[in-house]
C-alpha cells in the first residue's frame, strides 16, 4: 500500500509539472514541419498537412521544402537561414497550390530548437501584404504618447491594458503581476461590460505552474486561437533522428497543455493571446488577453503587441524604479550615518544603536536585536533574550547564507509562534559564529481576495486508470485573512543589510587585529612586571632583613640605656619590616597567577578544598569553627589555584566572624548549564553592599589593620585566579548577616563530571 501512495505521490507531482515542451500535438489551424539542415529534408510533418498540400503524410516526408513549395519560394528565404537570428525573414508570405489554380496563402515562420532542428509553422496569412512599418509605428506612438500623460503606477498599468484591447480586440485585457510567493494578482483589466472583473483578484502558483512560467521566459507572446479546437499529432510521433519528441518549446503553433485548455474553458474562454514581461532576466507578470470566441490574431499584430510590451514594460520598470529611488536614497543616507558612527565609536555596536537614524531605520523594522560575544542589545520590539539565544541556535543549524530573510518566520521556525505579535517578520544577517544583527516586524492580518478557493486549485481525476489534473470551475471571489505573516522586506532593505555586514566584518576585523597588537603589548608589560615582581622578592627582601636584624640586634645590645619609648619604637620599626615582607610575599603571588601559568587537569575539587583546610587548621580550632560541605565535582583546572582560592575565602569567613559565635561556613558546587557555580557561606559580619565592587580590587581594605591584620591582597588573588580560569567571582551580603561569595569555572569541552560518583556527605571541623 505504502509503495503504491508513494507511486501515486510521484505521478502527481509529474501531473503538475508536465514536459510541455515536448508534447507532440500542434493547434490545428496551422501547419508545423521539422526540417534538418542543410538540404531542408522534411522529417516530420503535422497530420493536418494532408488537406493544405493535397497530399499524403508519407508522400510529404519523401520531400524537400523545395519540393514541397517551389524553388522560388524558397531561394526568397533561403539566405535568411544563414544567420541565427531568424527575426528577419519572419514572417514570410508563401503560397501553397493544393490543386489546379487553387492556392492558399501561408505566414512562414522560421525557429531552430534547442537540438538545432529547423521548425517551420504556417499559419494562414489573414491579410495578402505585411502591415506597412508606418502603420505600426503610428499604432505603438499613439498608445506611448497616451503613457506618458499619466503619473501614477496604477493609471500607467490601466492605459496599458486599455490599448492592448484596442489594438487587438480582445473581449479582456488584464496585467498580471506575479508576487514574491509566486502567486499572482490582476492589477489592471479592461473588459466587455458583460464580463465579470477579475480585477485585484489573486491567483494560486499552481494556475502557472514553473514549466509553463520556464516556456514564457523562453517564447515571450503565446496564442490560442481556439480553446475548443483538437489538437492534431505529428507524423511521425517521435523525431527519426533523434528517436525523442521533438523539442517545440519556441513553437507558436505548440498545443496547449490539456489541462490549460480546460481551466480557459472553465473561465468561457475561447481564444486567448499572451504577452511576457520581463524585469532583470525574471518573469515580473502578464499581459492576457481573452476572448469569448475563437479569434485569429495575425502574426504581425501579435509581434507588435509583443513590442508594445517590451516598450511599455520597459516603463513600467523605470517608473517603479522612480517609486523606489526616494527610499532607497533614504537607506542609502542611513547606511553611510551608520558606517560612520560604528568607525568613529569605541564599541561599532553603540554607533548601530546610540544614535539617530538607529539601526532600525536601515529595514523599517520595528525591533532589532544585535548578538556579539554572547551578548545582547537590543532596540525597540523584540522577542525575549531567552527566546532569542533559542532562536539564533535555530539560525546557526539551518541557515548558511550571508542574509536570511522571511515575512512569515513561524512557518518555518515553529516557536515563533509564540512572539508572533513582535516578530513575525525577520531579517538576519551573520557577521561572525554566532554573532548576527537581526531585525524584527510584528503580524500583520491581511485580507486577501482570490479568484477560487486557492485549496482547490485543481482535482484529481481517474480517468479508466489514468490520473489527470483538472482545474478548478469556480473562480468567485474568495476571501482568506492571512495570519502569521509580516509586511515583506524589500530587495533595497536586503541590499543595504547586506552592505552594513560587509561594513561590521571589516569594523570586527580590524577591531580583533587591534586588540591583538594590545595583547602583544599587555604580554610583554606581564612579562616585565613579573620580572620585576621577581627581583623585588629577592632584592628588597635582604635590605629588608638588615634593618630587622639591626634594630633587633640595636635593642638587645643597649637595652639597660633606651627607656620605655626608645623600645616601643624600636618595636614599631620591626612590625612595619615585617608587614613590608608580607606585602612584598603577597606582590609576588599575585604577579604568578595568570592564563598561560594555569596547570589544567582533571582536578577533584574535594583534594584542593581539603589541602586549604589543612592549611587552615590551627585558626579552624581557635576560632571553634564548623565548616561543611558537599560532594565536589571533578573539573579541568589548576588544583593549587582552586586551593588558594578556597584558603582565602575560607580564611577570610573565619577572619571576619561574629564576637560572639564561632564561625559557621557552609561550601557548595552546583553545575549550571556550562559552568560549574561554587559557593563559600558564612556568618559573619557581612559587608556594605556598596562595598561589593571595591574589596576585589588590589590593596583595598574596609576595615584598618588594627582591627583585622592582612595586606589586601587575598581577594584580588581570588578575582585573578577566577579571572585566569574564564570564570567569575562575585559577593552576596548585607552588614550583619554574613555574605556568600560565589565563583565559576566553565566546564568547556574539556568538564567530565564525576562528582555523581561521590556521596553527599558533610564534614565537621570544630572542637566543642
């Protein structure tokens, strides 16, 4: 069953887009040949030939064209052939004798196909001379002329079709335009006053299918003379040579597809002609002409309708470019304030946002969101951050190119939904991993009216086996109001994003280029200040030494003579060597920890925390304090730093306790999503939170030496350390009641936890 619905699957999808091209049938009101060059041997013929030549199909094939017609006929046309561009001996008037003095007068039309045959298509001439180049000339003046007094797009799109119906005398004239969807609407129309308007209707993709879209690329005007009539075959079916269907997408006389002649019978048509027009290699709409009855159009008057077309369209491209030339002046200005600002600022990220014109006149967005080192800023209308870290995820697995744009983002990207009434319109542009510049526009609902269900645009039919297409019979106004969907974002807003990444990936560029010159130069001031961190341990220590062991020696050696003050003073200057040595001791300690000085490996959390301990015992049990912790992960990081970090802490809650109560601290590790967050908690007596800040920073104390001894320093190690591992370290605490301080340490790539292998457990230091 499930490979039947699965043949059937693609079968429907060959019915949609049937080869066209190579349909071997014809319209039965000319004549179409096949000839191969040089000698113009007949290889196949249309079945119809037998009537106009009086001859039979098989007698036909046996021929030459000069045979078939006469010499002089041919010779008028033969050096024509000789060029590519067969333009210029289209058409030619040529008579063909059935019997007697019986002649019947043909328009000659000559193209080669794709795989280089020669097809000939006569159709019958309706007049016995060419239309006279004056005539035509006037004809295409008159309806220019009529142009150019109008102003707006619209008027310029009615006279359009207003003349066409004049020129050829067409029951309906409409210009379809197609939109960016692919759907199309009818933007223009004059008919008879009995017919009904199809007049700002829309009309499904699948009405023009992309094979028949690909044909009026190819062929720029197309003709139906008789919607009714039987298409005959061609003799042989397939091509002698080639063994193939002949290739007939340049013919005029091609037959329609069945299942167009029946959506034209469907609307009462009954002959219809038409016109491509083109924008940039691109087909922009059509102009289509329809006729109740059947109606021959001659050749030379489609080819001007042809022109007619070409001239007009080439104003109606120039008129839209007018339209669009004052906006895109404006995004243009924008552009340049935007350049301009992201160069001459520190951060380029405060010139898209600081100023005006912001960022979100670059698009006519209502929100716009810049993502750059995992950071965010945001401007206007726009989803929440966490809504938007999801939704750059979703941009980074399935976009690959240098802007992605849609005006329906929850058809694609289905959590959308859930900011539809911000963002259901987006612009991205990618910069650099990860990093995007991204542009929001709510929903807009939209009323849109079709021609016809556009859900039933065609049926499926078993016909004794055979599946067709068969296109819908009723073309009343339908009515559909469109959600989900943004106002669309046009090819000059594209354009000008475009043109701001190349901007902001030189702006990062150079910025990343500058900052490595500053590394270069941070690294060798590090290396210098360690150098002199280094001597100052050695060489500062020893004079230091001598005025310790001088004043001591000083005191012991005269002290029956120094009274009472003489010694006290004697004892300042020795507090004051040694508080000199902690400080220097301290310097040098600070000056050691950094990125490239890190000894990562895989480090049990619990040891370092341990080996702090130890360090910290005899003041655990002076101070009676009772400290606990948890289980403690394994991480990639440098075991004597984590130790120095807990002994600072540690030591620092003890410092700090209560008069009156011994110390109680409580250490935890909890994993979050890419870091591990460990905690040190105590009861002491807390800090100002203003102070928060400041007791990280180098030498800064809040409390003199008198009260609590120290250099300042421990804490500065800490943030380093912290800093060195690509982590943070913070406080949490109010005067009176304790404080917890809090670091990180990213896990990486290179975090394999183990800490589920360890049992929760606590551990007492006190002694009561």
């Amino acid at each position: 069953m499930s490979e039947l619905l699965e043949n059937q699957a693609i079968n429907l999808n060959r019915l949609k887009q049937p080869e066209i091209h190579t349909l071997a049938q014809v319209q039965p009101h000319g004549i179409l040949l096949v000839l191969q060059e040089p000698d113009l041997s007949i290889l196949q013929v249309s079945r119809n030939a037998t009537t106009a030549f009086g001859l039979a199909l098989d007698a036909i094939l046996q021929k030459n064209l000069e045979d078939l017609l006469d010499p002089f006929q041919v010779d008028r046309f033969k050096a024509g052939l000789a060029y590519d561009n067969l333009e210029l001996i289209n058409p030619t008037k040529v008579w063909v004798r059935r019997e007697g003095d019986d002649y019947r007068v043909f328009d000659a039309i000559f193209h080669r196909n794709a795989d280089g045959f020669l097809i000939l298509e006569l159709e019958p001439a309706l007049t016995q001379e060419n239309i006279p180049f004056l005539s035509f000339y006037h004809l295409a003046r008159a309806s220019i002329n009529q142009l150019a007094e109008t102003s707006s797009l619209q008027d310029f799109c009615q006279v359009i079709v207003r003349e066409v119906r004049n020129v050829t005398g067409f029951d309906r004239v409409m210009l379809y335009k197609f939109d960016h969807d692919g759907h199309g609407e009818v933007i223009a129309e004059d008919r008879h006053a009995e017919m009904e308007s199809y007049l700002g209707l829309h009309y499904p993709e699948s009405d023009i299918p992309q094979v028949a879209r690909q044909m009026f690329l190819s062929n720029w005007i197309r003709v139906i003379p008789d919607a009714t009539a039987e298409p005959t075959a061609l003799y042989p079916q397939q091509n002698p040579v080639t063994q193939q269907p002949t290739d007939l997408m340049l013919s005029i006389l091609r037959s329609a597809y069945s299942c167009h002649l029946e959506y034209l019978h469907n609307m009462k048509v009954g002959a219809s002609l038409t016109i491509s027009l083109m924008k940039d290699g691109q087909l922009w709409g059509l102009i289509a002409c329809h006729h109740r009855t059947p109606k021959q159009v001659p050749y030379e008057l489609r080819k001007a309708c042809e022109f007619l077309g070409r001239v007009i369209f080439a104003e109606i491209s120039t008129r839209e470019e007018e339209a669009d030339y004052a906006y895109r002046m404006k995004l243009a200005q924008v552009q340049s304030a935007l350049i301009e600002r992201m160069s001459e600022d520190e951060h380029f990220i405060n010139g898209l946002v600081h100023y005006q014109p912001n960022l979100l006149a670059l698009a006519g967005a209502q929100g716009a969101a810049i993502c750059f080192n995992g950071q965010w800023t945001t401007l206007g209308r726009t989803p929440a951050e966490e809504e938007l870290n999801y939704l750059v995820q979703w941009l980074a697995k399935n976009v690959d190119e240098e802007v992605f744009y849609t005006d329906s983002l929850p058809l694609v990207y289905s959590d959308a939904e859930r900011f539809k009434d911000v963002a259901s319109g987006l612009l991205a542009i990618p910069f650099s991993k990860r990093s995007y510049v991204l542009w929001f526009r709510p929903e807009v609902l939209q009323t849109v009216n079709w021609g016809g269900d556009p859900n039933n645009a065609y049926e499926l039919k078993n016909d004794a086996g055979n599946l067709r297409l068969c296109p819908r019979q009723s073309f009343e106004l339908w009515k559909e109001t469109v959600r989900l969907k943004s106002l669309p974002w046009k090819p000059v807003e594209i354009k000008a994003t475009l043109e701001l990444r190349k901007a902001i990936v030189n702006i990062v560029l150079r910025q990343a280029e500058e900052l490595a010159l500053l590394t270069q130069d941070l690294e060798r001031s590090n290396a210098e200040l360690k150098k002199f961190a280094y001597v100052a341990s050695h060489d500062l220590q020893e004079p230091l030494n001598q005025v310790a062991n001088f004043v001591q020696l000083l005191e012991m050696r005269y002290d029956a003579a120094l009274d009472q003050d003489a010694k006290e003073f004697i004892g300042f200057a020795v507090e004051g060597v040694s508080l000199m040595q902690t400080l220097i001791d301290d310097v040098l300690a600070y000056s050691k920890v950094d990125l490239k000085g890190i000894e990562w490996q895989l480090t049990n959390v619990e040891e370092p925390l341990q080996q702090a301990l130890n360090n910290l015992r005899r003041r655990i049990v002076e101070t009676e304090a009772e400290i606990i912790f948890e289980a403690m992960p394994t991480i990639v990081a440098d075991s004597t730093q984590l130790m120095q970090i807990f002994q600072n802490l540690i030591g620092n809650a003890i410092k700090f306790k209560q008069p009156d109560q011994p110390p109680r601290i409580h250490i935890n590790a909890q994993r979050q999503e890419d870091a591990w967050l460990f905690s040190v908690k105590d009861n002491g007596i807390g800090i100002d939170p203003q102070f928060a800040d400041r007791i990280f920073v180098i030498f800064q104390r809040l409390h003199t030496r008198d009260e609590y001894p120290g250099s300042g320093m421990g804490l500065a190690i800490c943030k380093k350390i912290a800093e060195c591992h690509r982590g943070q370290i913070w406080v949490d605490s109010a005067l009176g009641q304790g404080a917890t301080f809090y670091f990180t340490i990213p896990v990486g790539g290179r975090d394999r936890h183990h800490g589920n292998g360890h049992k929760s457990a606590n551990y007492l230091f006190n002694r009561r």
